[in-house]
C-alpha cells in the first residue's frame, strides 16, 4: 500500500476510525465505540458508518489492513490485535490496550509427538499464518526450522503430515483440544490495541486526546464495582480504610442517629474480600453496581 493511497469511500467525518469487519475483535470493538459515546447504526456489509454526534466515520475492514490504512493516512485512528501489528511491524503509534480480545501465538505439538521441548523443533516443520513472528522467535532460540505457510486451517496440519508442529493463535485452546494437540511454548500474547497514525495534525490530535479518555473512562470502569451499605456511625474509620473509594468513600447520615449510608467503588479482583470484612464490622443492605464509566 503506498502512502498516496486515496479511498474509494464517500465518508465525511474529520476523523477514521477503522475496526475489523468480522472476526474476533469486531463485537468488542463496536461495543468499545458504543460505550465511548459514538452514536452510529451498522448494517452487513457496510464498508463505513457516520456518527449521529461526533464528526466521525468507522470504516469496517479486514484485520490485516487496518495497520497500513492507519500509517497511510486513510485512517486515523485503528483497533487491531497486537498479533497483526506484531507480524506485520507496520509504524504506528500504540496508544492504548483495550482490555479485550486475549489470546496468544503459541507453538503446539500433537498429544503424542516426540516433541517435548522447544529445542526438540530443530529441522522440522512448523506451520503457521505468522512467519515474521515465528521467525524473530526461531532466531531468539537459536533453532533453525522449516515454516510452512499456511492461509487457515493450521491446526490440521500435523494430522496432514504437512509439518510436524503449527504456530497459531490460541483463545480458549478448545481448537488444539479438538485436533489432539498441545501447546509447546508460548511465542507472544495479544489483545485488542488502538493505534494511531504517526504525527497527526493538531485538529485531530484533540479529537484522539477526547477519544482516549473516553476509551480509558470505559477500560477503568471495568476494574471495579459500586457499593452502597449501611453501617454504624462508630465503625466509620475502619469502613474509610476497606472502601477508600478514589479519595474518600461518600458517606451519608440515617434517619437513625448513629447510623451511615456508605457509598464507594471496590476493585473487583478484591470484592468479596471487601464485602466479607464490611459484614464483619456490621456493615448491611449491601447493594451492588457495575460502572459503566470511570474518569479519575
């Protein structure tokens, strides 16, 4: 692609948001979209959609392009796995992981092979959809191999006797399960990431700046959950200290004296630790929220 490319599209936003059309990513990133304020309806097949609210267009494209389209300018701004960007060392700017879209490139082995080491893989074939990264990872071991590159259907490959291992991504392994295969070594791990292109223009640079925190705002909320319960007056110290909220929890007198209403936010990885240690300091009617959006 070079970077005079012209777009075929009618779109008339003074930003290009692009995301992949179909696949694993497109679900997340049009809810991502929805969730930063982006008011936009998508149909099958569409190539682009303009935004009701913003001067913004999203264009629907396959995975492997969005990093060139972002670089030439055809583009603005991308959401893409770090796998693609990772493969293809387009230069853009990475701006934000999303959160969202995780899996790895991973090397596996059938169930039964004598190969039991990554060292083991020395002269023999591996094949993948990724060869500039299995290459960069081949020549950090220090293992010279033979890739076989292959469009889809890698994982068939070992059963084909096409090559004695495959480098393909891996989500949830039940792929590898059901072709009896087995990971060997990890190659690299991916999410779903924004992308830029390099040096944008000052107009469009505080349109990303609003973008960003928006997207954050969204990234941020999914961290924690909102709390409400109320507790006894005396208790209040030691409440401060298990729900310190982002500087300090809300806290609201009862129309029972010596009784509090405390609202906070909690990380969810720590929840149920909270909720068990505010039952024990006699906290009750304890409601719980998601938070849909999160700006510090």
């Amino acid at each position: 692609m070079s970077s005079n490319r012209s777009t075929p599209l009618t779109a008339n936003g003074t930003l290009r948001i692009a995301i992949q059309k179909s696949g694993r990513l497109s679900e997340g990133s049009l809810a991502l979209l929805k969730q930063m304020g982006l008011g936009f309806e998508t149909y099958r097949d569409r190539l682009f959609a303009q935004c009701r609210n913003m001067s913004i267009d999203i264009l629907f494209l396959r995975d492997d392009d969005i990093p060139e389209y972002v670089r030439d300018g055809v583009a603005d701004l991308g959401i893409v796995g770090c796998n693609i960007l990772d493969e293809s060392q387009v230069p853009v700017e990475r701006l934000l992981p999303l959160d969202f879209g995780y899996c790895s490139l991973a090397i596996a082995v059938p169930e039964q092979s004598p190969l039991k080491r990554i060292s083991d893989l020395a002269g023999k074939r591996i094949a993948t959809s990724y060869p500039a990264t299995l290459a960069r990872f081949l020549k950090e071991k220090q293992i010279t191999a033979e890739m076989v590159l292959l469009k889809g259907s890698v994982e068939i490959a070992p059963a084909l006797r096409v090559a004695d291992a495959i480098c393909d991504l891996v989500s949830t392994g039940s792929t590898l399960r059901t072709n009896r295969l087995t990971v060997l070594e990890t190659v690299s791990r991916s999410q779903a990431i924004l992308i830029g292109k390099k040096n944008p223009s000052t107009k469009k640079q505080k349109i990303i700046e609003k973008l960003l925190l928006r997207a954050q705002g969204v990234q941020e909320a999914r961290k924690y959950k909102y709390i409400m319960f109320n507790a006894s007056a005396s208790a209040l110290e030691t409440i401060k200290k298990l729900v310190p909220g982002c500087k300090s929890p809300t806290v609201v007198p009862l129309a029972d004296p010596g009784f509090i209403a405390v609202h906070s936010v909690v990380l969810e990885e720590a929840f149920w630790d909270v909720v068990e240690k505010i039952r024990e300091c006699g906290g009750s009617g304890i409601l719980v929220s998601p938070v849909e959006k999160f700006i510090r």
